[in-house]
C-alpha cells in the first residue's frame, strides 16, 4: 500500500531540517500508544532509529535504518527502510521531503509504501494518517 501526505508549515526548510530530532519522533507518537525512542542516531545513510511500542498486550520493536539522503537550496529529504517492524507490518519504506516553498515555508511530503500481513492494510492506513497529521501541529 502506498500513502502520499503534504503539510505546509509556515517555516523555513532549515528549520525544518533542524527540527528532526529525538523530540520531533516522539511529538510524532501515535496518541494512545506508549512509544519508547530507544536510539536515533539521525538522519544521514547508515544512521539508525529503534522504536520500543508498548501497548497494554505486547512491546514491540520497530528498527529503520536510513538509507538515503540527498540536499540542494531548495529540498532536504532523506529515506528510511524498516528492518525489524512491529506486527502488522510486513514491509515499510519512507521517503521524507522537505520542500522550500520560497516564501518562509515549506512543504513535508510523507511518501510511503508499506505492506501488511494479508486483510489488516486497510486498518493500517487510517492510523498512519492520524500520525502524519500530527506535523500540522508542529508549529
């Protein structure tokens, strides 16, 4: 499955860029659910982030590493390839762009493509829309 969403904030791109911590991560948790950020060494190829969910049944893990990056005057975007992935996901690739609008703000692009185990994608989608739609609140 494949999920495409685009915020505009009213920031600059190197802010923007500045701005992908730890702490953006976990602004970024899911509501509800108790995400544990257990290393995040970045955003640049080779750098890894280790995710430890805990719901009331299970703890999972969710390990990506970060496979790409590329940076001109006008976007930053880096992309990120689970390793180890939390049930229901079987597969997950994401592509984060940062898109300088030329006015002071910027565009993120959230480009995903993922894969379920058979029948629960459709369940997947909406919850990773709640997640994404987080970022309006950034600001």
């Amino acid at each position: 499955m494949k999920i495409l969403f685009e915020t505009i904030l009213n920031r600059p791109l190197s802010v923007i860029k500045a701005g992908f911590t730890r702490e953006l991560f976990l602004y970024l948790s899911p509501p509800g659910v108790k995400v544990n950020l257990k290393r995040f060494d970045g955003c640049s190829p080779g750098h890894e982030v280790h995710l430890e969910i805990q719901s009331p049944v299970m703890k999972q893990q969710w390990v990506s590493l970060i496979t790409a990056e590329n940076e001109s005057a006008s976007e930053w975007s880096f992309v990120d390839e689970g390793k180890v992935l939390p049930f229901p996901l079987k597969h997950w690739r994401h592509h984060h762009r940062v898109i300088s609008l030329g006015d002071g703000s910027s565009k993120i692009v959230d480009d995903i493509s993922f894969e379920c185990v058979p029948g629960l994608g459709p369940f997947v989608y909406p919850f990773l829309w709640l997640v994404f739609s987080r970022y309006r609140d950034w600001e």
